[in-house]
C-alpha cells in the first residue's frame, strides 16, 4: 500500500477553490498558498509565521496542478 503525504490538495472545484484534507479531516477550501498555509497553522503543521514547505512531496500531496495553479472561477 502506498502511503500518502499528511496533507492533500485536492484538484480546483468549478468555483477554482481546491478542498484541503489533513490526514484524512476536511480542513477547508483554499483559493491560494496563503489559505493552505493557514490551514496547516491551524492543524499545527506550521508554525505561527507559516514557516511551511507547501512544495515538499513527502508534506503536501497537489492533485490537479500544483502549488502555482488556481484557476480563476467563472464570472
């Protein structure tokens, strides 16, 4: 069985949010890096100053894109 990174973001949703789980939990939906990092601040995966590496494979599993792709959402 391959284990999976702590942290996954999912692939953007047609509104161009990408859903955030943290082993496995639901944590929210980000629209950009700064809304990941205060999700795994909050999950006490980073530190206060959001000292994370959200590009570090073995943290942070990107499905759809990567740390640099959030689409726009339709007007």
């Amino acid at each position: 069985m391959t284990e999976h990174p702590p942290v996954i973001v999912h692939p953007p949703t047609p509104s161009g949010g990408r859903r955030v789980t943290v082993r496995g939990q639901i944590v929210g939906l980000a629209h950009g890096r700064g809304d990941v990092a205060e999700f795994l601040r909050r999950a006490g995966i980073a530190g206060p100053a959001g000292d994370v590496q959200l590009d570090d494979p073995r943290l942070v599993e990107w499905r759809g894109g990567n740390l640099d792709e959030w689409p726009i959402p339709p007007a």
